[in-house]
C-alpha cells in the first residue's frame, strides 16, 4: 500500500490555504493536509508534528517566510520545503534556495505544478518553475564568476569594495578606515580593474549577488 504524503500548509490568508487544500486532495498521492496561518506556528507545528512537505509563502506578518525556512532547516535539516510565492522575481527564488528551500513555484502556475512540486519534493528531488530554473542556473553561473573575481581582492580592498557597494561615499570610506581620501580611490581604481567593472553600481550588484548586501523587503 502506497504511504501518502503529509503537508503543512503555511500562509496567512484562511482563503488562500483553503484553495491549496482543495487543489492538494485532489490528488491520491496526498494524506493528510495540515494549516497554519504564521511562520511562528510552522516552527511550533513542525517539531511537534512533522510533515514530509511544508508549502510555504514568503510574505507573512510576524517572522517572514525565509527565516521561517532557516529556522526549519537549523532545527531539522531534513525538512523538505516548497516555496509558494507571488513572488516571482529571480531574488527571491535564490534566496529561499540559499536558505535551504527544495523547490520554488509562483503562485501564478496552473493548480497541478502545485501537486507535481510536492510530489517531486517528498521524493527527495527539487522543484523549481522552468523558466525560473533556467534564469537561476544563469545566475549561480554568475555568481561563481563573481566569486572567483572577488577572491583576486586584499583584504584592505575587500574591506573598501564592501563600504562602495553598501553607498559610502569614497570620502567616509577614508574616514572609516583611516585612509587618505587618495589611497581610497587607488583602490578603486585597483578593485575595478580587478573585478572588471566600471561604476559603483556594479559594484552593488556583484556584491548582492554575493550576498554581501541584504536585498531590501526580502523575506517580509
């Protein structure tokens, strides 16, 4: 006899979780179905009944649904969790990933990615819409490019790249450091060069892509 598969349902809107709820058993492959409206209650609800997939919304009042998967993952790092946002931005996809989400699907897919995805994931696979995937596989390519390039820097340049990319000024980087306005822009000069870009706003987006600088509204 086939084990079905248990989920916890986690948003915030009664409606929304009871449409999930419609959509999910509708499928034999599906058991029991459980809800809850926080990502405090995820946790809670979790350690004391565990399910084989947690469907999760990133936006919710309270803790946001990304701490709500880091929390998860630090406390059972075998948790299986599909990410089910509005969404549907590369950022936040990545992100939720990083934070150890097996799968991400928009909110605007068809009912049955929501069954495939949880199926998918309660067998130990991952999840992920496909034209999101693609952008994400282009983007961890990226990112590594970025890496190796910020690996040329010293840790002074390091210390000064961090300070532009987060908006300082070249002068209150000198200030907070202890430079000379001149030795500053030396730099900056060396860091561009080295990183291959040309304007601080690049220096913003390597530096975001690495995770150097938290994206703004995420995981609220």
């Amino acid at each position: 006899m086939m084990t079905k598969i248990s989920v916890l349902l986690v948003d915030d809107h009664a409606v929304v979780r009871e449409g999930y709820k419609s959509y999910l058993s509708l499928s034999e492959k599906i058991g029991t179905i459980y809800e809850v409206d926080s990502g405090e209650s995820a946790c809670q609800h979790y350690m004391q009944q565990p399910a084989d997939v947690v469907v999760m919304d990133l936006s919710m009042p309270g803790m946001g649904g990304l701490e709500c998967i880091r929390r998860l993952i630090s406390r059972e790092p075998r948790c299986k969790i599909l990410v089910f946002s509005i969404h549907n931005e590369l950022i936040y996809a990545t992100r939720a990933i990083k934070s150890g989400a097996k799968g991400y699907i928009c909110k605007s897919s068809v009912p049955e990615t929501l069954v495939e995805a949880v199926c998918s994931i309660a067998q130990g696979q991952t999840y992920i819409d496909a034209p999101m995937a693609q952008q994400l596989a282009v983007n961890m390519i990226t990112e590594q490019n970025d890496e190796s390039k910020i690996k040329l820097l010293s840790p002074r340049e390091f210390d000064v790249f961090c300070l532009l990319a987060n908006g300082n000024s070249p002068r209150e980087v000198a200030e907070n450091l202890h430079l000379s306005y001149k030795t500053v822009c030396n730099h900056s000069t060396t860091i561009k060069e080295k990183l291959a870009v040309k304007t601080i706003a690049e220096f913003t987006l390597m530096a975001t892509r690495q995770g150097l600088i938290e994206p703004d509204k995420l995981g609220d």
